[in-house]
C-alpha cells in the first residue's frame, strides 16, 4: 500500500486543511502518516517555511524478512489551499500510480 507523508506544524491552517481533505479521500488507497516538524531539528530546518509539504513513498517487493521495503521518499506538488477533496484525489490518482509490473 501506498504511504503518504505530511510534513506539517502545530497551529498551521494550511496543514490542518490539507490533512482534513486527505482523510476524505476514500477511493484511494494510501496510508497517511502526519509528522510534526518541530518534533525533529532536521525537519524542521528543512520544512519550516515550506509546510504542508506531502511525499509518497513507494513500497518495494517484500523481502527475505517477508516485510514490504520501502523506496526513498518523493516530493509531491503543492496542492492549492483552494483545492476541493475531488481535485486533491484527482491530483493524488495521478501522481500515486503504481507500477503494474509490481
């Protein structure tokens, strides 16, 4: 399954809102992990004044372990504030295709 991350901050509406349109989005599947830049001085130097800022992250074939891997993380484009939850899904269909060989 596919894994999404937002890299966000407390008290950012921004983040607030695109995280809410994410929660909406039912005929996807992805798995949506939300971490809060200022939990971690990397991060945050990274993505303070980027926030929200959605990667994806591909999972691999499983391994000797019998674990799904998976791939370095990929920056997303940004989303208009404006978007809809239909035009986030839209956007998230394009951008989140898999490998069919996978």
């Amino acid at each position: 399954m596919m894994r999404l991350i937002l890299y966000s901050k407390p008290g950012c509406h921004l983040c607030e809102g695109l995280q809410e349109k994410l929660e909406q989005i039912e005929s996807l599947k992805f798995q949506l992990e939300v971490r809060d830049i200022t939990e971690r001085n990397d991060w945050f130097e990274a993505y303070q004044y980027e926030v929200p800022v959605l990667f994806k992250v591909q999972p691999q074939p499983i391994n000797s372990a019998g674990e799904a891997a998976f791939s370095a993380e990929e920056l997303l484009p940004r989303p208009s504030p404006r978007c809809s939850v239909a035009q986030l899904e839209q956007m998230l269909q394009k951008y989140l295709q898999i490998d069919p060989s996978q």
